[in-house]
C-alpha cells in the first residue's frame, strides 16, 4: 500500500464518524466520540507496534489501514441498536465488513491486500484466529494486540472512575459491581488459558478476563507497553484481596515475567 491511499481513507473517516453524532442525543454523541477516539489511538498503536516489528512502509501503511477500519461497524451499530454488546444487536466485525463494502474501501487496494484487511477486520475480535494465510494471520495478530492496548487503557481509567467516583461513571454495567469471582475464570487463569466470556457474572470477572488477556498477547512489544503504562497493575490493584484473586494475579505477572523484563 501506498501513504496516499491511507491518507484518502482517513479523508473519508472523518465525515463518516461525523454523520452518527446527532443533534441533542447526549447518549449517542458520547458513545460514538468513544468509538471515534478509540479508532484514532489504535492507529497510534499500530503505528508504534509496526515500528517496532520494522516493518516496511508499504506494511506499515497496510497496518495502520487495518486499524482505521477495524470498528468502523461500531458506529451504525450504536446508531441502530444503541449498545456496543454483539449478543444483543449484531457482530460489529461483520457489520465492519459491510461498511468497507459499501463504501468501496478496499477497491484501490491489491488483491492480497484486501483480503488482509477483510481478514483482519472480521476475525479481530474473535476469541481464536482461525486457520488463515501466515501473513494475514500476523496483520490480524497485530490489530488484535493494538486493540487491546487501547482497551486495556480504556477499562483501566474507568475502573479507577467507577471505584473512586462512581457517580461520574458513565459506561453501561453489564454485570454487578460485586466482589464474586466465577472459580471457572479462576481455573483458566491459573492454566494459562483465555477466559470464556460466557464465565463472565460480575465486574470482578470482566476485571479477571481482562489480566488473562495477557495470554493472547502476541508481542512482546504489547507486554511492555502494557506494564510501562501500569495498566495490567492498576486492574489487579482494583480486584478485592482474596487468596485465588492474588493467585490469579500472581500467575499473570509471573507469565509477564518470563516473557519480557520489567
């Protein structure tokens, strides 16, 4: 790929994000600026992360491209069904899809190109990549690995906010703010394993999910930002004191350990 096709399809984002805010609808304007900044820092992930694989520029271009689009199905989602939860509206990666297919976006891309980025898109979000071309397989394990910086970045500031002020917290909380962990989570964490998010009953086990991510984190590069950032830190800060909690944590950063040198 080429900057200038990268540039032109910024060019278009712009006024697409723009034409979801709506007039005096507080609650759809928030959700979509959310979706929108969100975009923008995972470029900025991916940038850095293309950086420091050294990738090319024609790769790192076709990187960048794969993040600008990545949720672009996010904002007719919020707009029709006004909620980001795939299991109850539509999965946002497919919704993705048809947006770059109805908007043309690929079409000035090569052919291997496009089903990168078609690739990328649709399965960033899934729990396992699925048998794929090794070279689609790496695009998609970078947008996963700067999506999940920035969620990490996301979720670390609210939950501070929903601990210290939670009256000026403003997500929507699909479980209890309880204490209750799920022993199931508890065991995945313990074997090194990705958490179900069908295990998910409380914020404590969207908490537990979120540190087990560090599973399928898949460069070191991603470890360290995340540890620079004190995210994965400041989420186990958070979780109540228990002896399988402070196990659980204690096997993620042990894990983090062994993979980089903090």
């Amino acid at each position: 790929m080429h900057k200038e096709q990268l540039d032109s399809l910024k060019a278009w984002f712009t006024p697409f994000a723009a034409s979801y805010y709506r007039d005096g609808d507080v609650f759809v304007n928030e959700n979509i600026r959310l979706k929108e900044c969100h975009t923008h820092r995972v470029c900025k992930e991916m940038r850095d992360l293309a950086a420091a694989l050294g990738k090319a520029n024609g790769d790192a271009v076709l990187a960048e491209t794969i993040a600008l689009l990545h949720d672009v199905g996010r904002f007719p989602q919020f707009l029709k069904y006004r909620t980001y939860k795939d299991t109850i509206s539509e999965n946002h990666c497919l919704m993705a899809l048809n947006v770059i297919e109805e908007h043309r976006l690929a079409d000035g891309l090569a052919a291997d190109e496009r089903s990168i980025v078609r690739q990328a898109v649709e399965f960033h979000g899934v729990k396992e990549i699925p048998p794929m071309d090794e070279r689609a397989a790496h695009f998609t394990r970078m947008i996963r690995d700067a999506d999940k910086l920035d969620i990490f970045y996301l979720l670390s500031e609210n939950y501070k906010i929903l601990a210290n002020q939670p009256d000026k917290f403003k997500w929507e909380l699909e479980f209890p703010n309880t204490a209750e962990c799920n022993s199931k989570i508890l065991e995945a964490i313990m074997a090194g394993h990705t958490v179900d998010y069908r295990d998910l009953r409380t914020v404590t086990d969207a908490k537990l999910l979120q540190i087990g991510w560090v599973f399928d984190i898949n460069f070191d590069h991603t470890l360290r930002r995340i540890c620079d950032c004190r995210y994965l830190q400041t989420i186990i800060d958070l979780l109540p004191k228990t002896e399988p909690i402070n196990r659980a944590a204690n096997r993620v950063m042990q894990y983090v350990q062994q993979r980089i040198v903090i």
